[in-house]
C-alpha cells in the first residue's frame, strides 16, 4: 500500500509496474503539473518513455473513466493526437492499486501552448478535429458550468476564504445569472450534445517546432455538452490577458480578442458543418459564465489558487467579466468567422 502519495515512488512498487511489461526500468521520476490529487511520474524504460498517472479511487467515476477511453479511441482512430493508454498484459488498460486508480500513457513531446499568439490558430484547428473524431461519442451528461446550479453555494463558500472580496464576488455572480439567461434565450437547450475534451486551454497542448498541435493532453474532464460550451472556454483561454510575471492586481481586464477571432476562425474552417444555431451571438455569454465558475470554483474548493491572493483572484475575474459584457454584441460580431 502507499503509505502517503508524496512520498510515493513507483519504482520501489514492481508489483505495480510489472504489468506493462515494460522490461528494463532505466530512470523514474516526478512530474508535476496537471488535475489537483492527481500522481504523475516519467518512466523511462526499455520500451520507451511514458507518463504514469494516478488519481485516487472515487475521483473519476467509472462512466467518466469509460468514457476517457472511448473518446481517446475516437482520436486515435481519426488521427487526433492524444496520448494512447498502454494496456497491462491482461488488457486492463485502468489498474487500481494502493489507493489509487492507475494508467500508462504513451509520452507526447513538445511545447507548452501560449496564449495570444498564432498558437491560436493551431489550436482552433486541433479543436475542431478533437470535435469531429468525437461527434458521434455519448456519454454520461456530466455537468458543465453551464448546467451547474451551484454558484450560489460556491460563491458562499469563496467567499469564507475571501471576504474582503465580497463585492467583487456578489458583483460576477449577478453577470453569470444574467449571462445563464442570455445563453436559454439563445437556444442553448435545442444543441446537439457530444463528448467533449472538458479543459481545453493552452496547458493542456503541446507544439511542435512548426508550431502545429502535436499533443492534447489531459482527459480527466471529458464530459457530454453542446459544443459551443467548450468553443467558448477555448477562445477565452487563449484571450485572456494574464501573466504569472505581473501582480494580479495589475492584470488587463480586457481580452486580446483577435486571438479568439483565430481560433474560432481556424476551427469553422476545420469542423466540417454548420455550428448550431446562435452559436456566435451566446459565445460571449457562456464566456461570462466559464470565466465566473473557473474564477470561484477553485477558491471555494481550495481556498487558494497557487502564489496569488484570493481576493485579488476574485477581482480579476469580475473586471472580466464585465469588460465582456459591456462588448458582449461587438464580441459576438468579431468572433463569428467571416466568409
């Protein structure tokens, strides 16, 4: 058993590891970055390099994790670059084991995305091929930002970590409702759903040195939705103007709306049909409403986002929030690509 997951080391668990059969074990070690709780280490081996990865049981759901390995069987099959799952010899391709539910990914080398940048176009066009590979994919309806009917729950509790937010707080939760209804009213509820990659943002994908998408990283999230859901969360990730080199404090509130424009440009471009009806003139809105859940969702949960001040967190997201909305009709205009 792991007596504790930080001082887990794979390679003093062969019981674990045999079951590759990987042959020779040259180097393991720890690699950070990805889904909170989750365990990740590089193995090196004489089969070749792959990330390991743990979550601890009960953090994804059986569905969920059944639906992780059709949707990578979905790309694999189309071509979309996304890392395998390296079966056990018994072709178990999910291994519980100390507490921990365990697979085996084949390694996707490559650069970080940035933000802002013509790494936007190359993203749109990755979305768009992840979108079309999974077009016909059905899963569990896990709930997105935009079905959650919690936000009054997390603002509450956001707020016991940060209350000397509590106007900037109760300020985007008023945007998100008003941003929810915009969205109903645009016909949201009539969108096809299909499984969707869930957390699509710059570092979850990795680029070659031509600048194309090499890899797609991270499936944790994937869930059922209508697309523009997640065409929404794309365009405000690569738009956001935020730098872990500037204070919180002095973060532009405005986006760097041309970047969205290419990504949703690349991507009509690429996905084949016709997106579903309104989808242009609810982006900004369900911008609104990824931007308050992923602003109060981590707070409320966590306490903390990583090297930056809660309540500054907060009023960052507000000022955003209602940069977009006071724009939501010329942003609606400027990323419905043009013919």
């Amino acid at each position: 058993m792991i007596p504790a997951a930080k001082n887990f080391d794979p390679s003093q668990s062969p019981e674990l590891l045999e079951g590759w059969m990987l042959g020779q074990i040259n180097s393991v070690r720890p690699h950070d970055g990805g889904s909170s709780g989750a365990q990740k280490f590089v193995i090196d081996s004489a089969e070749g390099r792959f990330l390991l990865k743990g979550r601890p049981v009960g953090s994804l759901s059986p569905e969920r994790l059944e639906l992780m390995r059709q949707v990578t069987a979905d790309c694999i099959e189309a071509g979309v670059p996304v890392a395998d799952f390296r079966p056990q010899a018994d072709g178990q391709r999910h291994v519980q084991w100390g507490g921990f539910v365990w697979e085996l990914q084949s390694w996707i080398s490559g650069r970080n995305g940035r933000r802002a940048s013509d790494d936007a176009i190359s993203s749109g066009i990755a979305l768009a091929m992840f979108h079309r590979a999974t077009r016909q994919r059905q899963g569990p309806i896990e709930k997105g930002y935009h079905h959650r009917q919690d936000l009054d729950k997390l603002a509450r509790l956001a707020l016991s970590h940060a209350p000397q937010a509590e106007s900037a707080l109760c300020a985007l939760v008023t945007i998100a409702k008003v941003a929810r209804s915009k969205v109903q009213d645009r016909g949201i509820a009539v969108h096809r759903k299909q499984a969707l990659h869930g957390d699509w943002h710059p570092r979850n994908l990795r680029f070659n040195a031509q600048g194309q998408v090499c890899g797609i990283l991270d499936l944790d999230a994937v869930r059922t939705d209508a697309v523009a859901t997640e065409l929404a969360t794309a365009v405000l990730h690569v738009s956001l103007r935020r730098s872990r080199d500037t204070p919180t404090e002095h973060w532009p509130e405005g986006l760097r709306y041309k970047a969205g424009q290419r990504l949703t440009s690349a991507w009509r471009s690429r996905i084949g049909q016709e997106p579903g009806l309104g989808t242009w003139g609810m982006l900004p809105w369900l911008m609104i409403e990824a931007l308050a859940f992923e602003t109060i969702l981590p707070i409320a949960v966590r306490g903390e986002i990583a090297g930056i001040d809660p309540a500054a967190w907060i009023q960052a997201g507000a000022k955003s929030a209602e940069w977009i909305r006071e724009r939501s009709r010329a942003l609606a205009d400027c990323l419905a690509p043009k013919r």
